[in-house]
C-alpha cells in the first residue's frame, strides 16, 4: 500500500495518457512500469550495430582464409611436383571452394546491407563502408574473372609441368591481389564500426 504522499509524487512524474514521449506503458502505468520505445532512429542504429559487428566478423573471416590459403597452402602445393598438385587440387580444393565461396557472397550482403542503413549516418563511417563494399565486390570479382577457369584447369589435369608451375605463379599474384582487397575491406570495414 502506497502512502498519500508517495502517491501524490508519483502523479506529479507519471506523464499524462495521451503524452508517453519516449516511453511506452507495459502493463497499464502500475506502480510506474514503464519501457522505452524503439523509435525509427533507435531500432536503425541497432539494426546498422549489429550489420556493422556481422560485416566485420565476416569480412575478417575472409580475410584471414585468404591469408592461409597465400602463406600455408599456396607454399604447400609449389613444393609439390605438378602432377602431384594438380591431383591433390582435384580431390580437395571444392573444399576450399565450399567455405570461401559463401564467405566472399557473405561478406558482399554484409556490407553492401549495412552501407544501405548505413547511407544516411555520418560521411566519414560512410566512406569506409563504401571502400568495403567496394574491396569485398573485388574480392568476388576476381573468381569468375581469373580464379574459376584456372581452378577447373587445375582440376582437369593433363597440364604440362611448364604449365602447371606457370599457372600455379599466375594463381599465387591474382591470389595476393585479392587477399590485399580482402584486407582492405576488412580494416575498412574495422573503421567504419570505430566511427559508428
């Protein structure tokens, strides 16, 4: 039970019914229960924290894939003979395919959907998101433009060793390319979260 006083305090803090503000009654306005609206602007810039934080994660997964993939695998397979890496690329490397493929198509949905929510927020967090939207779609870019054919010849073997150690060469330099688009992306998408 309330006192008198106590409830004439509270009363004179509760807002009228018709003026709730920025606040919204959960249950009637019993004992000042009351929560916070979500307004338009609130409800995006949870919707921009959270696409910033999934942009970031996946663009970072990306990035430190490509990286394996250039320093670990890349050393690995030209300490092959050509016949043996090309055997060991047709059995394993749609594995590769099967996480950096959906990785690179993540990482271009992330941030091209938080540059879209993003648009109308501050300049500066803008125009890092564009440079990795921009990185990211690079990224991709570089698959069917280089990387496809050259992995189905890899696959198909038959490639003579000149050939074989040539094209691995080719690979290894659009390879860095992209990674360095890759980490572009990321830091870029690192200093938009930091401006946000």
């Amino acid at each position: 039970m309330l006192s008198p006083v106590r409830r004439a305090v509270l009363a004179a803090r509760r807002p009228a019914a018709d003026d709730c503000g920025d606040y919204c009654v959960l249950g009637g306005r019993q004992l000042d229960a009351q929560l916070r609206v979500m307004t338009d602007s609130g409800s995006r810039s949870l919707v921009a924290s959270i696409l910033m934080m999934v942009t970031c994660l996946v663009l970072g997964l990306l990035a430190g894939g490509m990286l394996v993939i250039g320093v670990a695998f890349v050393s690995f397979w030209k300490s092959l003979s050509p016949s043996d890496f090309q055997a060991w690329f047709a059995s394993y490397s749609h594995l590769i395919g099967r996480l950096m493929i959906p990785l690179g198509a993540g990482g271009v949905v992330a941030t091209v959907a938080t540059l879209g929510v993003c648009w109308s927020g501050p300049p500066t967090r803008r125009r890092w998101l564009l440079i990795a939207a921009l990185s990211t779609i690079g990224v991709m870019i570089t698959y069917p433009t280089f990387f496809a054919a050259t992995n189905a010849a890899f696959e198909r073997g038959g490639l003579s060793d000149a050939t074989v150690r040539a094209l691995l060469d080719r690979w290894a330099s659009w390879h860095w390319i992209r990674m360095g688009l890759g980490i572009l992306g990321f830091l870029a998408a690192l200093q938009a979260l930091q401006r946000s």
